[in-house]
C-alpha cells in the first residue's frame, strides 16, 4: 500500500525527533538486551518454613467449628428464637476470638475488626433479602511494617454464610462444610501461620457474610477499600476449595486448584474497552497479571516428586525400578472471570476496579452444595464435613500463604507503565515510575512472551532503571514489567499501555473504532 505524501513526512519528523531527544543516548550507550527464560524465584526460608506451619489438623478444626454453628445463613443474623451457638452472629462471634487468639499469640500483631452494616432489603421479585438484615464482616489485619509501603495490600477471603436449599431456611442444618467453611479455614489458617512474620506491606485476612444472598458482603468491603484510598494490589478469593472426596466420583485432581481471572476488568469504560482492543491487551488484566504472578509464586514452592512403582513389592518377588512422576500441587489457570455464567466475592472487588481472582477446586459436586441434608435415590445430597479432604485444604492453604507473603515482601508494582514509541518502530520502548518505598538493591524485570502463550516465557533484567529499549516489536510479543527484590521477591506483572496524550501527534492518534464501510 502508498500513503499520501504528507504522512511519512510528519511520522519520520516525530520518529526522529521523539528519538533524539528521548532515546538517543540510552540507544547509543546500551547494548541490545536480549531475554532468558523465566527460571522459578528462589525460596524464602522464611516463607518456606510459614508453609510447613499449615496444618490438615488446625484446618479440620477450624471447618469442625464453622460446621457447629448449624446454619449460616445470613439471614439468621436477626433470628431470636436460635438456640445458643448457632446461627451467623455466633460463628462471626467465634471467628473474632480465633483471630484475636493468633493476635495474642504474637504479642498483638494482628489488628482484628468487624465490618458491621445493614442491608436494607427488597421485596422485588427473587430477592434474598426481603428486610433489613445486619451483615458483619470480620478480618485481621498484619500491618506493614514499612510506612512508605503500608498502604500496598495484599488480600485473601472466604465466605463464613451458608445456605441449604432454600434461601430463607435459618433453621435446618446448612454445613457448608466445602462452600464455604473452606475458604474461610484458608484465610483463617494463613492468617495463623503469617502473623509469626513481619513484612514491608499489609496483608488483610478477611471472612465475609452474604455471598449467597448476592456478594453483599464483599461488595461492602471493596467499596470500603475503594473508599479509604487502599493500594489493593490482589484480593485472593477462595469458595469452594474442600477437594471433594465422595467415594466412586471420577475426575478430582487432587493436585490442581483452579485459578479464574478475567480478562477484561470489571469497570472497563468504553473508552478504555476501545484501548484494550487497539493495543491487544484482552489477555492482560491486573488479575490475570495476578494470575500469573500465582503460577510463578507456586514454582518455587512445590515441586513434583517421584517415587518407585514398585514400593510396595511383596518380599522375594522382583523389583521394577522404574519411577512414576507425582506431580506438584499446581494452580490452573482458567481464562474467564469465573466459573460459566456464575460469580464469587472476587467479583465485589474487580468491580472496584482491584486486581482479584478465583480459587476453586478442580471439579465441584453439585450433590454436596446448597443442599439441606438428605438421601434421595440413594444419593446423598449435603455440604457435609465427611466430603472434604483437609490436606487439599491444607495445600490451597499453602498455595495462598506462598502468594501473600511473596507479594507482601516484593517492592510494589512498577507505576504508569508505558510504552513509548508510536506504533511505527520495530523496537520496543518502555518506560515507568518507581513504587513508593522501592528498596535499596531492587530492580525492574521485562517479561514477555508470544502473543499466543498462556504465560511469560522471557526475562530481561533491567537493573534499577526505568527506561528501556528493546530491540523485538512489541507487535509480536507481549510485554510486563515487575519489580524484584534482593531476596528475589517478585511482584505481579504490569502491562505497558500507551501513556496519555495532552495533544494529538500526527500519525499516532488510536484507531476509531471500525466502520462498515
Ligand atoms: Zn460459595
């Protein structure tokens, strides 16, 4: 194709002018970086000795006491006529005090608090709740100990509310051993084992009421992030992560826990949707970043390991030396916000315009969910403690641990990451700002990795900079760019966008959306 004669004129002015002023010298001193592939960060044996702290025993505990409570329901925070020990306040009531005994147990350190408020109700057509009910989060906070990194927050919730079949049920027996006793056992177990260490910026271990009546809860305590100016950097949900164990079942894997992020943010504008489509970046969300940053996490802490097929030879028969690979336990990563057409607490916070995502084990049973206890043909139907299996609880427990802390010890994601050049340059400029409190020794890491690969294949090491040239075409690949410790400590990626314009450049204004002719 020809373009009209004004057009290269005014694109080569900009090119060479933008380059000599801007990257001249940088281009003239560096030497073309080249990348290598992405290697697992290595252990923090402090971090590694937190997760060898996660205890099946502790969890069963935990998920033994939440099932005591009979029934969860939200709904029952204004019941009268509940006998002692049951209901919603009580187990509110009973994760308090477990949060304040950890705190107690290490001089103080966690800050516990409820998040109280009332919803007041709707008799529209399948409302959940029909009048003013009272809701009560409860968290803990592990403050940073860093003021300039203090704001940064990292986040990890469950829902403590059950349900049976019926909505409005507040009396029968509503276990929600599995949804979702044991997501909260996570955020309560990780915030048992954490709160023994101290780190730069806070972690936040919060359980909250409501999912089932429509995320109230979550969406009151996002909306309370948003409103108090938190740097919430990742919110882990877990629902539904007990690893159901229901005997002649096929197709667990005990070794996976799937991820869900979604690609395109939750508060996205129109605006920002036609950017997302002009520069390709539909596969790079901030929880999809987290996503990834999940998978990386999870590479350094659990590793496959082999055994011998014949371990359990009988005596005097021969040996078959051959070995057979035990996979790690491993996060999945699913491409969607979560799982089809259904949603989660995370969803309360990506609509805030925070990076969030899905934990869930790897094949729900349908029969073992929101259903009041029962046999029916010879099936039973009921969210019963007997169907979880608390050393995937205790894995899914780790996993998240490993991601808090990691994500908590690592400088803050790089800021106003952009990419420089306009779009007629085969190289690749990138450009950033430093988080606040970035420490001593730290730098910045280029990843990237073909437009169709799943996850980051390629490191660059940028040092302590924050201005690079690439010599790929940020056409062919995608690029993010993170930050890393000394320890190797390494936050989430960031995707680079073009930066704002105060006025148009010639040749470079974005694409209109297309038209039909
Ligand atoms: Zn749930």
């Amino acid at each position: 194709m020809t373009a009209g004669p004004r057009f290269p004129a005014r694109l080569f002015r900009y090119t060479a002018v933008v380059s000599l002023l801007t990257f001249g010298i940088l281009y003239a001193q560096e030497p073309a970086p080249t990348g290598s592939p992405v290697t697992p960060a290595p252990a923090d044996p402090a971090i590694a000795g937190a997760l060898q702290q996660v205890s099946p025993d502790n969890i069963k505990a935990i998920i033994t006491k939440l099932v005591s409570f009979n029934n969860r329901s939200t709904l029952s925070s204004m019941d009268t006529d509940l006998k002692p020990g049951t209901g919603i306040n009580a187990a509110a009531d009973w994760i308090e005090s477990e949060f304040k005994r950890y705190s107690d147990a290490c001089g103080g350190c966690l800050e516990v608090k409820r998040d109280e408020f009332v919803e007041p109700g709707s008799t529209a057509p399948l409302s959940r709740i029909t009048k003013p009910t009272k809701l009560t989060n409860v968290y803990a906070i592990l403050r940073g100990t860093d003021p300039a990194q203090a704001n940064r927050v990292v986040l990890v919730t469950g829902h403590y509310d059950s349900r049976n079949s019926d909505n409005f049920n507040t009396h029968d027996p509503a276990p929600g051993a599995n949804d979702d006793a044991s997501g909260t056992a996570v955020s309560i177990e990780s915030a048992r084992v954490l709160s023994k260490l101290k780190f730069p910026s806070t972690i936040i271990f919060l359980t909250v009421a409501g999912e089932e009546q429509g995320l109230n809860g979550s969406r009151h305590f996002a909306k309370l992030a948003k409103s108090e100016g938190w740097d919430l950097e990742a919110v882990l949900n877990n629902d539904i992560v007990g690893g159901d164990t229901t005997p002649g079942a096929v197709g667990a894997d005990k070794s996976a826990v799937r991820v869900f992020s979604e690609g395109v943010p939750g508060p996205t504008t129109i605006e920002q949707l036609h950017q997302i489509q002009n520069i390709g970046s539909e596969n790079d969300s901030p929880a999809r970043e987290l996503a990834r940053a999940i998978v990386d996490i999870s590479h350094t802490y659990f590793h496959p390991t082999s055994q011998r097929l014949s371990a359990n030879t009988p005596a005097g028969q021969p040996h078959n030396m051959a070995m057979k690979m035990i996979p790690a336990f491993h996060p999945v990563m699913i491409f969607r916000r979560d799982r089809f057409g259904r949603g989660g607490d995370h969803t309360s916070f990506s609509n805030e315009g925070f990076a969030a995502v899905r934990f869930t084990e790897w094949l729900e049973n349908f029969s073992h969910q929101h259903q009041t206890p029962r046999v029916e043909n010879g099936i039973e139907y009921a969210d019963d403690i007997k169907f979880d299996d608390f050393n995937y609880i205790a894995n899914v427990a780790r996993l998240n641990s490993a991601v808090l802390s990691t994500l908590a010890a690592a400088p803050g994601q790089p800021q106003k990451v952009a990419v420089l050049n306009p779009p007629y340059d085969t190289r690749t400029v990138l450009r950033w700002e430093k988080p606040a409190g970035f420490p001593a020794g730290a730098a910045f890491e280029v990843v990237y990795r073909d437009t169709t690969q799943p996850d980051w294949t390629n490191v660059i090491s940028a040092g302590d900079v924050t201005t690079i040239a690439i010599p790929i075409s940020k056409d062919n690949v995608i690029f993010g760019v993170r930050s890393v410790d000394t320890a190797g400590h390494r936050s989430a990626a960031v995707y680079p966008i073009p930066p704002p314009r105060t006025r148009p450049v010639p040749g470079t204004t974005p694409a209109p959306p297309p038209s039909t002719n």
